[in-house]
C-alpha cells in the first residue's frame, strides 16, 4: 500500500476513530490510581493521538504530494529501474522509463508529446537527480525534426517530489494544452525536485565542502538538456521555474546566471534562504556566500542583462508579499519585471494551479526556440 494511496488513508482515519472510542469506553476502568491504570490512560491517550496525527498528516501528504513513496518519506534510495529507451540517452542524462499523456491519441509521441522519466548526472557537481521530461508533441512531428525548442527546468518545493509537478501541478497537459490552443509555444519543460541530497535542504547553495547544489542545476543541467535535446544555448532558450523553495531557487539562479537563463520564475517564492535544522550550516561563517544567497540583495547588484522575472504572491494568504513588492522594486534597466498577486491564495497546490497557465504563456512570450 503506497504512501498516497487511498487505502493507508482510509484504515489510518479507522484506526484514529477506533482508538478514540476505546478510550472513552475504558477510560472508566482507568480512572484508579494504580500505577497500571494510569500506565493505562498514557498509553491509549498516546496511541490514539499518534493515530490522529498520522491520519491528518497522510491527508495532507495526499493532497499536496510532500512525499511521494514511504522509502521518499524515510530518505531511502531506491533503484531507478531499467532503461528502455536508449535512443534519447546520453552520457549525462539517462532514460529510464516513458509514459503518454492521458489525451485522445496521447499514445503515439507526435499526438500527445511524452514524459520521460530520466537521471541527470551533473559532471561538475557530481550529483545525480531523478527527474521528468516533458517532450511535445511538435518535438515528434516530422516538420520540426531540424527545429529547437525552448526549454525550462521547473522545481518543486522543499521537500517535493518529481511527480508534484505532473500529478499535482499538470505541467506537461497544462503546456499542452495551452500550446494546442495556440497561446504558447511548444516548449521542453525538466522538472525535478530541489532536495538532490536528501534529506538536507541545500536550498540551491554551493554549501563549503558540501552538495554543490547551485552548480549543478546553474551549470550541470542546462548543458545536459542542450546537449541531450534539441534546445538552443542562447539565454532566451532556457527558462527556470519554481514554487515555494524551487522559486527562491529559479530567481536567484536567473539573477546569478543571465548569460544561461532568460527568464526566471518564482511562484511563491522567498528571497532568503532558509535557515533552520533541515538546511544545517550553509555557508559555514562566510558572509560574502550569504549575501550571495539573499535574492533581493543579488538583483539589487545585478548588471541588467535583459533577463525577464515574473513573480507571483497574494494580498491574503502569503507571507510574502513584502518582499515580491520589494523584488519588483529592485529589477531595473534592460531586466524586465511582471507579476500576478491574487486577492487571496495560500502556500498550496491551489494556487500555484490558478498561476501556472498564465505564467507559461508570459514565459512563451519572452522565450524564443
């Protein structure tokens, strides 16, 4: 039984409501002053409040996909299977599994595009991330065989997985879609998750004597999907996109590197990097790191390159609107800068849903093939 599945979370909420009922109905036969009877009360009064805590937490797992596997929730490796599609491979990003999208005709690759299922190996950083591609359709069609397209990594939040961004997110049919309504450009989405050194938060950084996290997707990445992939190696070939943490990571890497990405997207985004157990020590005392990690202070000193930002937050419901106001606010010269603030949107799946159409297109119109 999975992790997400319907199941665990049924017989978890049967299993919080049965714990509950046998407390009230032996908390009679407990109420002596025995130590048994009250070695009785704490445990059912603990068991009980681990099953509804269990209960509400794989509710909320389901929902927003925080983890995506019991071996994803515990920081296990696991085996990424077999490649059956060598053709695609090459050294630096591997092909392992491919799947249709599910549209009328998704079957064949020319009709609905394919996700492919990859692990990326990053020469420089020496890192290697599972991950997803989204080729569409237009990249099997006969008439575009000699053409590029232009592509974007997209990032999850912290933790994440891969998956959020084709089941939670709908990424590839949210492209889709809105390329064969003719209001985007057919474009090569690369979607992982931040956390490549599970279970730390390297929050993007280049940690001292640590995961060179930053290298690898600034550098490592971008040269595989040009190398692997037809996609050009002009900056307004290559975007970057994420949510929550994966858009700290778009904007400041955009910011460090516009001779790579054209555009950066941070939905919901943070412009500091975390600080707490799950990060441990980031820069090990250096302050020129730290500074270079704080995203307003990088655009503050950022030579405009013409790089386009676009980021979203709301009036109610995130914590960051203080600082995407002052991000808007800092973006000057050829950089261009746009938004979406809703009236009203949380950190969650929800609303990153409601700004992921609008979001691909503006970033269709600053991106070229």
């Amino acid at each position: 039984m999975g992790l997400t599945s319907n199941t665990v979370l049924v017989l978890a909420i049967i299993l919080g409501v049965l714990l509950f009922a046998a407390t009230v109905w032996f908390w009679p036969r407990l109420s002596g002053r025995t130590w048994r009877a009250l070695l009785g009360r704490i445990g059912l009064l603990l068991v009980t409040q681990l099953a509804l805590f269990a209960a509400v937490g794989l509710a909320a797992n389901k929902s927003f996909l925080f983890y995506g596997s019991w071996a994803d929730l515990f920081g296990q490796q696991t085996s990424m299977g077999k490649v059956v599609d060598h053709s695609m491979s090459t050294k630096d990003i591997k092909v392992v599994d491919k799947q249709s999208l599910d549209v009328p005709g998704g079957a064949k690759p020319q009709v609905g595009g394919q996700i492919l299922k990859v692990a990326i190996t990053g020469p420089k950083s020496q890192i290697t991330s599972p991950g997803y591609v989204w080729l569409p359709p237009e990249y099997f069609q006969p008439h575009y065989k000699n053409k590029n397209f232009p592509a974007s990594i997209v990032l999850t939040g912290y933790p994440g997985t891969a998956e959020n961004l084709i089941k939670g997110l709908n990424y590839p049919m949210t492209a889709f879609k809105q390329a064969k309504a003719g209001k985007m450009q057919p474009m090569i989405l690369v979607m992982l998750r931040p956390t490549i050194a599970p279970p730390r938060d390297t929050e993007c950084v280049d940690i001292p004597g640590g995961p060179q996290t930053e290298t690898f997707f600034a550098q490592d990445l971008p040269q595989a999907i040009q190398s692997t992939f037809r996609v050009g190696k002009k900056p307004q070939n290559m975007g970057f996109i994420g949510n929550s943490t994966g858009g700290y990571c778009a904007l400041k890497i955009a910011a460090h590197y516009p001779q790579t990405f054209g555009a950066g997207v941070g939905l919901s985004a943070y412009y500091q990097a975390a600080d707490d157990p799950t990060t441990g020590d980031l820069f090990k005392g250096d302050d020129r790191l730290k500074k270079r990690a704080d995203v307003l202070h990088s655009i503050e000193h950022k030579k405009p390159a013409g790089t386009s930002f676009l980021v979203t937050t709301s009036e109610k419901g995130e914590d960051n609107l203080g600082d995407t106001k002052k991000f808007i606010k800092l973006v000057k010269g050829s950089d261009r800068v746009s938004s979406i603030i809703l009236d009203s949107g949380g950190h969650n799946f929800n609303t990153w849903r409601r700004e992921i159409a609008p979001m691909l297109v503006w970033l269709s119109g600053r991106m070229q093939a």
